[in-house]
C-alpha cells in the first residue's frame, strides 16, 4: 500500500460546525417534545444524512413527517449558520497543506448538502481536489459508499487513502470501506473511535510521515 490520497470530513474535522447542527437538532426535536442531548447527538445523528438522523430519533413518524422534520431542521442550521463567524481548525489546514506538498490528493466528505456552501464560506473550497455532500451518494454512514466514491472521484483505491472522522458512524464508515482511519476526539472521548486505526484530540498531532507509517504496518 502506498500513501496517495486523504479524505476529511467536514463537521468537527475541518470546521467547528458542531455546536450550530447541535443547537438545531435540539431546536427541531423539542418540538416534537424530545429531550436530545449532546449525548444523543454523538450517538445517533452526528456524521450521518440528515433524514436518517431525524429517523434515528423521530421513530413513530411518517416518511412524509420525517422529511418535514428534516427541512425544519435544515431551516434552523441555516439561520445559524448565516449569523455565526464558523471556525477552522488550522492545525487541520496546516495538516492538508503538508500533504498537498507530498503529493497527497485531498477530498472533503460530508453526510451534509451544506458541505460545499461551508467551504465557500470559510473560503476553503481550494484545497480540495474532490467535494462529495449529502446527495452525492445514497447509503448513509456507517455504509461507506461516501468514502469509497471520495476515493473513487480521487483515482485513488480504497488501500491508498486515509479518512479523518471524529464520528462514531464515519469512523465505522471508513473500517467498512477497508480504509486507514484517524479518529478525532476532540473532548478527549477516545474511547468512542476505538475502531479508528489511531485516535489524536488534535490533528497537530500527526503529520505526513507518521500517517505514511501506517500504511507499512
């Protein structure tokens, strides 16, 4: 196996966007009277396409319901996201800039269709050689399809890249896919990526020769 390509996600790896999906789940689901907490958030809905997050939680509603439901929340993340200055993780964008100068092909993966709208806002749309958003594929994480089309729309195989994921769901998505994968734990909850093949608090803490040592072991 050789090192050739890096797929990211979006939510939490690249861009601090957690608290604004959080605060418009919690929004929506009271007022279908759900309690959801940050807990449910990481557990059932975080990293995955939105209509089965809304499933995940909504279990007693109609298809037609839930796709309501969903455009609800859509509406609040939206509202949030045109108010709020959204922070970059830079040791991320120092991580993609070190890999782009070893040649590494970079792609951002999100279960979100707000994906591509973020990196224009942030201004980080640049970086990546590929874009794949919610819509792009049709099985949500922890299927792998999302990942295994990243890599595809890389030139690359599955055995030639690495995902970043701080998701429970991303980090399973990526082992399916029979992909490397480092799991981000950003509130030093490492125990909940343990199937990622290393788990950092920070992506400062890895660069480009130690994730091309994973590819030899």
């Amino acid at each position: 196996m050789s090192f050739r390509g890096a797929i990211f996600d979006l939510d939490g790896v690249i861009v601090d966007t957690v608290p604004l999906h959080f605060e418009a789940w919690k929004r929506m689901f009271s007022g279908y009277g759900k309690n959801f907490t940050f807990d449910d958030y990481k557990a059932k809905v975080d990293g995955i396409p939105r209509l089965d997050g809304t499933r995940a939680i909504l279990t007693d509603l109609s298809g037609e319901e839930l796709q309501k439901a969903a455009s609800k929340k859509q509406g609040y993340y939206l509202e949030l996201v045109d108010k709020a200055k959204i922070e970059i993780y830079y040791s991320t964008l120092d991580l993609i800039k070190e890999l782009k100068e070893n040649a590494v092909k970079i792609a951002a993966a999100s279960s979100s269709r707000n994906c591509r709208y973020i990196l224009e806002k942030t201004g980080l749309i640049e970086l990546f050689g590929t874009i794949v958003g919610g819509g792009d594929f049709k099985k949500g994480k922890p299927d792998p399809e999302i990942f295994l089309l990243s890599a595809s729309r890389l030139g690359l195989s599955p055995d030639e890249v690495i995902v970043f994921e701080d998701a429970i769901l991303g980090v399973e998505a990526a082992k399916n896919g029979r992909m490397l994968c480092v799991g981000i734990a950003r509130k030093g909850d490492t125990h909940l990526l343990k199937k990622a093949d290393i788990v950092v608090k920070d992506l400062s803490e890895v660069d480009y020769a130690k994730l091309k040592g994973l590819f030899k072991a």
